[in-house]
C-alpha cells in the first residue's frame, strides 16, 4: 500500500481532493489533531533513539504547528 499525505488550510480544496479520491476509488482518512500529534510524537521518538538528542516540550508542539 502506498499513502500520500496532503495538508490544506483551505477547507474547500481538501473537499475537492477527498470527491476525487473517492471517485476514483481511493481510501480518505482525515486525521484529527491527536492523531498528528501522535504521528510527530512517534517520529521524534524514533529521531531521538537514532541520535540520542533531546527536545523540549514545547518545541516539538511548536513543530507540530508548522
């Protein structure tokens, strides 16, 4: 399976992206603002095992913001 992750701020274009991807047969999930903060908590965690760095809290909200 492959995924592609595509972000908007504009409400009407994801619209338009999401009828396509149905009409053509392609699975949408939407993902609420805890599931992105999961997904960027699992990849810090797997940044900082590499590595061994650290970073603050408050940074890696502020990433998930950007």
């Amino acid at each position: 399976m492959e995924t592609i992750v595509i972000s908007s701020s504009n409400r009407k274009k994801v619209s338009l992206i999401r009828e396509y991807a149905d009409k053509i047969g392609l699975k949408v999930k939407v993902y609420t603002t805890e599931e992105k903060e999961d997904i960027g908590m699992v990849n810090a965690m797997k940044e900082g095992e590499k590595d061994k760095r650290t970073v603050r809290l408050s940074t890696f909200f502020k990433n998930l913001e950007d």
